[in-house]
C-alpha cells in the first residue's frame, strides 16, 4: 500500500504534485499492531496504532483505594495539570484538586530553586481539620505526582506514606 493510499484511509485530503515523492509503505514499517485494511470492517474507522512506549505504560492506581481513610487519589501531569487517572473521590472533584495541587508542587518547586537546595521533594503533606492530602512526585518522572486526599480519623499516615510509595513503584510511563 503506498502512503498516500495510507492517508487517504485516515481521511486527510493528500495531494501531491510530485507523484514520484510518494513511497511504498508496508504496514510492518507503520507499526507491528496496526492491521491496514481491516478498519474496512470496522465501520471505515482505521486502526489504532499503538507504540512500544504505550504498551509499556501502566497507570493503575487502584491500589490506593485500599489505603485506610481512602477518599480518592488521582495521578496528575504538573506541567499541565491534567489528571492521567484517579481512584474514588465522592464528593471530592479529583480533577479540580489534581490541578490546583500541581500550583502547590510548583510554588514548592520554586521555593527548593530558591533558597539554593539541591534536593527534590519526596512528599507534600498538608494537613486540615478532616483530612490529609498527601502529594508524592513520581522518582523516575517528577513532572508527575499521585494526590491521595485521606480521611484524618481513619488514616494511619505512616502506613498511607508506605503505600504511596509501593503504588507509585508500579507505575510506568
């Protein structure tokens, strides 16, 4: 199948000019997952290429449900404040917290470039009337962190630290 042939099924309008600038593609060369062709039975829709990266991807939080005093926990990206997942919640808006704690991160942040530190922040606990709100950056991708908000009568702090820890140990982007 040439590349054009390939665009036109992903629905861009190619044009070329220059004909003999359009190569053969085979669909080994695009990705091994990708079936081209078969999107013919499936509604015209072309398939879904995904990358080794994504096949390697794991962001289950799941676990942290089964933290003591869970209320709801959520894996956020800090440079643009999107949620990538979340566990429970209720009442509390994941995906509002998510983003207003990535300004706590980075006001953090800002305070260790400050004063001079060469360090990393390992966790941020804050502390309210009913709750505690724990926020770990990731060790291996620190632009993102796990927000786990726990209810302060039911919650072993000690052991919701360790289990951060462990859940974010299986984590992978």
């Amino acid at each position: 199948m040439s590349l054009k042939t390939f665009l036109k099924d992903l629905g861009a309008n190619w044009a070329s000019k220059n004909e003999s600038e359009t190569k053969s593609v085979s669909a080994d060369e695009l990705s091994p997952k990708a079936t081209l062709g078969s999107h013919e039975k499936s509604g015209g829709m072309p398939p879904a290429i995904i990358t080794s990266k994504e096949e390697n991807m794991s962001t289950d939080i799941s676990a942290l449900a089964s933290i003591g005093g869970f209320i709801g926990a959520c894996l956020v990206d800090s440079e643009t404040g999107l949620m990538m997942a979340s566990e429970g919640g209720g009442a509390l808006d994941l995906e509002a917290a998510g983003a207003a704690n990535t300004e706590v991160v980075k006001a953090k942040l800002s305070a260790i470039e400050m004063l001079g530190l060469e360090d990393s922040i390992d966790d941020i606990l804050i502390t309210l009337g009913k709750q505690f709100h724990l926020i770990r950056p990731l060790e291996k991708t620190p632009t993102v962190f796990l927000y786990v908000a726990l209810d302060k009568k039911n919650a072993n702090l000690g052991m919701a630290r360790v289990q951060v820890k462990n859940v974010e140990k299986t984590i992978s982007l």
